[in-house]
C-alpha cells in the first residue's frame, strides 16, 4: 500500500499539468478539477483508514534508505490533515464552478489551484526539512498568483504584503536549516531526533529551533508576526480565500507541533513557555482585531488568528492529551472556517457586498443560507453540542487538569468575544433590513454550487458535534504518538534505536 502516500501529491501534479494542455477548453478544465479533486478526497481517506489499521507508513524513494534519500511518512496526525485537505479541495472545487469569472478561469486557475493542493498535502507528509521547506515554495507560488490572479487594486497591495512577509520567513527557514545541518549533519526529522537526542542544549540547535519557530511562526499568523494574513485574505474571489483560510495557516501549525514534538524536545520548560505566552497574545489580539471589523470576511480573516493561538496553546502546554485537543481543534477549525468563508460569498453573491453597514434582510430572503450561517458560526463560537464546543472543551479540560487557570480564563473570554463577532454578523447580514430599501432584499438566488458545499460542510461539522467520539479516537491516537515519537522514528529508520524525550514536566 506504499502508493497510497505518493498518490495525494502525484494526482494533483498530473492534473494540473493535464489541465495546462486543456486550457482551449474551460468545460473540460472544470470537469477534470472537480473529477481530480473528488479522487484526492477518496483516496486521503484510505490513507487514513490504512494508517489507523496497520500504523505509521513510510516510504523511502527510490530505495535510498533514510536518512539519505526523500521520505515520505504518513502518520495518524499527517494522514488525518491529508484527508481533510481532500475534503476541502473537493468541496471548494464545487464553489469555485460557481464563482470563479472566465478570465481567471483562462489564467490558469484550475492547474495553479491543484499545485496550492500538492504543495500542502507534500508538506503534511514529507519526513525531511529541507523537503518541507520545497513544498513551502510550491504553495508559496500557488498561492502567491492565486492571490494576484485578477489583477485588482486591492489584490496586488495584498500581494505584496503576503509575498514580502512570506519570502522573509522562508529566509529564516533556510537559515535555520543551514544552522540544523551544521550541527546535526542531516535533515531527516527522524534521524535528527535521534541525533539531537544527548545534545539538546546545544546552542546551535537552540538557534536553529528558534529560527523555525519565527518561520512556521509567520506562515501560521501567531502573534507578532500575523499582519499579513488579515491584509490579504479578503481581497481575492472567496473560493481562493477559503482554501487558504482553511489550509495555508495550518500547515504552518502543524509544522510547529511536528518540529517540537518529535526534534527539540529538550528544554521543554522554554518553549513550552514562551510557546503558550505566543498562543495567548495571539488569542487575544486575533479576537479584538475581529470584533473592531465590519466587513465579513476581515472579521473571518482576525478569526483565524485568534483560532490559531487555541492550536498552538496544546502544543504549549505539551502533553499527550493537551496535542490530541490541538489535533482534534485544527480539524474542526479547517471545516468551520472554510465554511464561513464560502457563506461571505454566497452572501456577497446575493447582496453585491460583504459590508454589513450595507446589507441585510437575507434571513427572510434566504432562510437556508441562514440557517447554514449559523451551524458552522455557532460552532465557531463553542456552542454545545457542535464541534467547537468539544474542540475548546478538551482543550480547557487539560488546562484544568495542569492547573492553568489563567489559560483556562483567557480561552473562555476569547470564545464569549467570539461569539459576539459571529451574533454581529448574524445581526447586520441576516436580521435587520436591508437598509438599501426593500427592493434590494428580492436579491438574485444563490446558485445550488455555492449551498451545496456549504451544505456539506455544515453537516460534517453536525455529525462531529452530535458524534464526538469518531474524531477525539483518532485525536488521540495522533497526540500519542506525538507525545510519543518512538514509532514515528522506528518507521523511518527502521534498525536505529528509538529516542525516548523526557516527560514534560506537569
């Protein structure tokens, strides 16, 4: 079954370079994405299904033994971010039939939209650095001209901010990977386990761990270096805001947790701290920039900041339950947050316009489309018995059970305010009338492509809320092989001997 790992990154390659020969024919582009990105999806699940069954799956290619050659390792946390990437590629594949115009459609939409899916799903199972730091510039590419494409005024300001801060972090990124090889003479994430393992104060791995953390840092949107995510991600068309409001900044999370749970796992007492100080600023800053917007998708935009910090704060805090809550809040999150970015602009759709001192009365004109509103904004907000309520619930359980009070409170205040972002916009859009008169509320139908995505997502995130424990099983069994990475370095290196990290301390 070792094809199941390479087939996630191969389909999506083979079908953008199919859809560049295609480009005569945009009936036949849209055909094969959305047949590409329905095949992805199925065959992200069995990759799931087979790691869950069977255990940790790496393969070596060419035959080049690890740590020479490229690996790639599908573990339980990696296979079940490749399986909601496939979710999200076909579901938003469905929206942008919908909504994309003709002129981005014959510059190259289609083929750069299943590289950005490449690039993400190599990162979530490449075993090595440096191949990490590849996918990096392929999604970086992808996304950098899918942000561009159109050529808009607001498009290419937020361009150039997303490019500059990005490249930056990628400098960091190599630099940190020239320092890392110079002490540990690979670039293996196994095998620099096992190498750093009785070295763990060395200064030049300390280095090298504080120059990713700024890196990932930057491509996750933790505070202070989170300025571009808000500035760019509303001005593309909605369905490339979607995939990288669900995707982009999560790659950059879980490359945290893989780095500081498996390689600098040393003085844990550091990170750990300075880790949980970053998730808190970024809790809080993402919050009150949301609850001050009054444009959808920027409050979406500060939301995934503020969601961000949650994520992190498992890692923080270092435990086999505290990083399988963190597991289980990315997936919930990715689901939710691209769902609310599809509704802005199903309602931009309706209403010609995101602005809610401009819009409202679409809960009497488009009662599904509210009610869809609300399932993934409640959710969001923590309402039992939706997924967000089990996501922050397991988080602030662990807190509880370390003792961390402060957490605890922050977490809590963070979700009441929210929720009070999500019941404005509920307010503005959906509620009032529409202040333009009553002839603007007989708006235009929005198309069954934009609500059946929504649809589906919104009943993904039901089905997780009313049936938790499918997800908090394969949640856990990621944060304790996380907590745990004998089995992930066994796999990989095969006869080495597996490295143990000391216990966190409580």
């Amino acid at each position: 079954m070792n094809w199941l790992i390479i087939l996630p990154i191969l389909l999506p390659l083979l079908t953008a370079i199919v859809l560049i020969f295609c480009r005569g024919s945009l009936p036949l582009q849209r055909i094969l994405s959305t047949v590409s990105a329905a095949a992805q999806f199925v065959i992200s699940i069995l990759l799931l299904q087979h790691v869950l069954k069977n255990g940790i799956l790496a393969v070596n290619m060419s035959n080049w033994e690890a740590p020479f050659g490229i690996t790639f390792v599908a573990d339980v946390l990696s296979a079940s971010m490749v399986a909601v990437t496939g979710f999200m590629g076909f579901a938003v594949a469905l929206f942008g039939l919908a909504e994309i115009d003709r002129p981005r459609e014959k510059f190259g939409f289609y083929p750069l939209y299943h590289v950005l899916l490449m690039g993400v799903c190599g990162a979530f199972l490449t075993g090595d650095l440096f191949n990490l730091f590849v996918w990096f510039e392929v999604m970086l590419m992808a996304s950098f001209v899918l942000l561009a494409l159109g050529g808009e005024r607001a498009q290419l300001e937020g361009s150039v901010k997303y490019l500059v801060l990005n490249f930056l972090s990628s400098g960091i990124f190599l630099t940190a990977l020239g320092i890392l090889y110079a002490e540990v003479g690979t670039l293996n994430m196994a095998d620099i386990a096992v190498k750093l393992s009785g070295n763990h104060s060395s200064p030049l791995a300390m280095t090298s761990a504080m120059l990713l953390l700024v890196s990932f840092g930057v491509k996750a949107g933790v505070f202070p270096v989170f300025a571009w995510l808000p500035a760019s991600y509303h001005t593309p068309p909605v369905t490339v805001s979607a995939i990288f409001a669900g995707l982009l900044t999560k790659v950059g999370v879980y490359s945290l947790i893989r780095v500081f749970t498996l390689m600098f796992v040393g003085d844990t007492a550091f990170t750990s701290g300075l880790i949980i100080f970053i998730s808190v600023m970024t809790m809080i800053t993402g919050v009150l920039g949301a609850a001050a917007q009054f444009e959808v998708r920027k409050i979406l935009s500060f939301h995934i900041i503020s969601q961000i910090g949650y994520m992190t704060l498992g890692l923080g805090l270092m435990t086999a339950s505290a990083l399988s809550a963190s597991v289980f809040y990315i997936i919930h999150h990715i689901i939710v947050k691209t769902n609310l970015f599809l509704i802005s602009g199903a309602i931009t759709h309706a209403r010609g316009s995101a602005e809610l001192k401009k819009i409202g009365g679409l809960y009497r004109t488009h009662p599904w489309l509210a009610f869809l509103f609300l399932i993934p904004a409640m959710s969001l907000g923590g309402i039992p018995p939706l997924s967000g309520f089990f996501a922050k619930f397991t988080l602030v359980s662990e807190a509880a059970r370390l003792e961390e009070y402060l957490l605890i409170g922050v977490a809590l205040i963070v979700g009441v305010l929210t929720l009070y972002s999500m019941t404005k916009i509920w307010a503005e859009a959906f509620w009032k009338p529409d202040p333009r008169g009553r002839e603007y509320e007989t708006s235009k139908p929005i198309p069954w492509l934009m609500l059946l995505p929504i649809a589906m997502m919104a009943g993904v995130t039901l089905f997780i809320g009313f049936n938790p424990e499918w997800l908090l099983g394969i949640a856990r069994q990621a944060g304790e092989q996380l907590a745990s990475p004998d089995a992930y370095i066994q796999a990989v290196l095969g006869s080495q001997p597996p490295v143990t990290p000391p216990a966190p301390a409580p």
